[in-house]
C-alpha cells in the first residue's frame, strides 16, 4: 500500500522535547497580542517579535499573551524559555494532532483545546489552541490569526463584565466559554444538516450526491466528537488544579461550564447516532427499491413461462396435432394465452403483490 508523505509524523525519531509543527499552515508570519490590565487600566500591544512580551513583568496586572502563528517553532521555544515552560510543553503546543487535555505543572497548568467552525463553503475547520495559565499571565497558541474571542478582547477594553476584576483563570475560562458556545452554533448547523439530509431520503432525492452527504457529515460528526468529548475531562480537571492558579471563586462558573460541554457531547452523540441511522435506512431505501425491481420482473417472467410453454406445445414439428387443423384453433390459442394472462394480473392484484 503507498503511504501519503503528508500524512507521516514529522517528529519520528526525535528526541522528547524536540517541537516539530505538525500543521498545514506553514507560511503563517509570527503575530503576538498583548493585553495586560488590572481593573483600572488596560494595555493593548501587537508585536511582531516575542521580545516584546517580556516588557511585561508587572506582578500586580493580568497579562494576556495571545500568540498566532505555531509555525514559528523558534519564537515559541524562546517565549518558553522565557516562562520557563517544560520542553514536552512547547513540542504540545505546536503538535495539531493532539487530543484535548490539561497538564498541571509546579507553576502553571497546560491546557489543549480545538476551536471549530464552518467557513463559507460549509467546511469544517479546526484549529489547535493551547493555554498555559500562569498565577498572572495566560499565555493562548493559535495557529493562524481569525478566532471567537473578539467579544472577550472588547470586555477587556471596556471593563464590562468581571474579567478586568478577576484573576487569569477567570480569562482562561471565559475564552473555554466562548469556544464552547461556539460548539453550540455547530450542533445547531450539524441539525440542520441532518434535518435536510432526512427530508432528501424520505423525498428519494438524486442517490449518490445523498450518500456523499451522509458520508460527510459522519466525518464532520466524528471530527467534533473527537474534539468535544475530552473536554468535558479537561474542564471537570480545571476545579482540581491548585489554588494558586485557579481560585475557588471561579469553581462556579467551571461547573457551568462543564454542564455545557456535558450538553454539546451528548448532543453531537446523537446526531452520530441519527446520521447513522440515516445511512442504514438509505442502504434500507436501496434494497427495497432493488426488492421491488425483483418483484416486477419474477412477475413477468412468471406470466410468461404458461405462456411459452403453450406457444412451445404448439410449436413443435410433429405433423399429427389435431388442434393444429381446426378453422378456429389461432384464435381460440390466443384466447386462452389472453385469459391466462389476464388471469394471473388478477391473482397477483388480489395477493397484493402488485
């Protein structure tokens, strides 16, 4: 079998620790953001170079450092040198292929997520976001610039709501929050889908532009479950990691937030299940037609073996057949093989299985 290159790990045979980018998106220029506020005050810089991040040392402010561009592997390993970050750490952070999952360290905690959505051409994409949640500093890896999180830059900018009164781990969970209410659009999106792909089965619509649909939307459904699923572990993890980084405060709103990844899963595990559904009653659709095609020609071929084995009968050459010579025997021959056929129709209307 031929293995597509692309599809092999890049980092095969290295070291631990050794952080290789395992995406697509390679020619994305490094874009650092930077909000660093307290709940009087609030900083906003964009910077082409980490360098610029480690101005900010200011105990008494929240700093958020949002980088885009995973691709640039040598500016990450500097900004975790810089926060000390663990080696396996950094390889995470710019590894696409990894699962939800949250890691505690000595002095921060790690957390992986993957933010999803449609594009214009109702396509899935995902994205791999990472967290890394200081006593005063979140510290977000994007892969590319475009997220969900403009809503939380403009609370931040105006002081509305509690994240300008709050430590990092109230940021880190309102930026969960809005993926997960993002999780939210895509059930929804998934919904109508399945509903259109219901209607155009019962409505026997063109057969292969259906299975192609089915067939899409079982990727894109396994695609969000895979992302979905191991959050509901992650975020139910965040009320156990220590104090210092996420207070008691903020338990309460974790726990709503777990309730909502509890709710996304379940609900695109039912949408798995229905789009599965769908494919088995469409194989069902398939072999009913394919029944019915049967049907009609074991019909035929049965109306018509009494009346080739007349026309066999009277077809043979032997020169001593007495009906063979009466005045009226075509017409009376085609009588019969008219009734026979007309009674059969009928037999078969009454069996109902016509």
């Amino acid at each position: 079998m031929k293995i597509n290159k692309s599809t092999q790990r890049k980092n095969t045979g290295l070291a631990p620790g050794s952080p290789v980018y395992m995406g697509k998106k390679q020619n994305k220029d490094l874009n650092v953001e930077i909000f660093d506020y307290n709940l009087n005050t609030v900083v906003e810089e964009r910077a082409e170079n980490v360098k610029n991040v480690f101005l900010y040392e200011n105990k008494e402010n929240i700093t958020w450092i949002n980088v885009n561009g995973l691709n640039n592997v040598e500016s990450i390993k500097e900004l975790g040198t810089h926060f000390e970050l663990h080696p396996l750490l950094i390889e995470d952070i710019v590894n696409t292929h990894q699962r939800p999952k949250l890691e505690e360290y000595e002095n921060y905690a790690f957390i992986v997520l993957k933010m999803l959505h449609f594009d214009d051409n109702n396509k899935l994409k995902i994205e791999h976001i990472s967290f890394v949640l200081g006593e005063d500093y979140l510290l977000s890896f994007q892969e590319t610039e475009g997220d969900v999180f403009d809503t939380i830059r403009e609370r931040i900018r105006t002081s509305k709501g509690l994240v300008r009164k709050m430590k990092a781990d109230y940021l880190l969970y309102a930026l969960i929050d809005v993926i997960v209410d993002n999780y939210f659009i895509l059930v929804d999106i998934l919904s109508e889908k399945t509903e259109t792909i219901e209607d155009n089965l019962f409505n026997l619509v063109n057969n292969d532009q259906l299975v192609f649909d089915i067939q899409n939307s079982k990727r894109e459904v396994l695609k969000i479950r895979r992302a979905v699923s191991p959050l509901r572990e992650v975020v139910g993890k965040l009320t156990k990691v220590d104090k210092k980084l996420v207070q008691e405060k903020t338990h309460l709103y974790l726990s709503d937030l777990h309730d909502h990844t509890i709710q996304v899963a379940e609900n695109v595990d039912i949408y798995r299940e229905m789009i599965w559904g769908l494919m088995d009653m469409h194989l069902t659709n398939l072999s009913n037609k394919m029944n019915e095609v049967m049907k009609v020609l074991t019909i035929i071929a049965t109306i018509f073996i009494p009346l080739t084995f007349i026309a066999g009968i009277y077809g043979m050459n032997f020169e001593n057949i007495p009906e063979l010579k009466h005045k009226y025997a075509y017409f009376i021959l085609w009588g019969v093989m008219i009734f026979i056929f007309f009674g059969m129709l009928y037999y078969f209307k009454r069996k109902k299985w016509l």
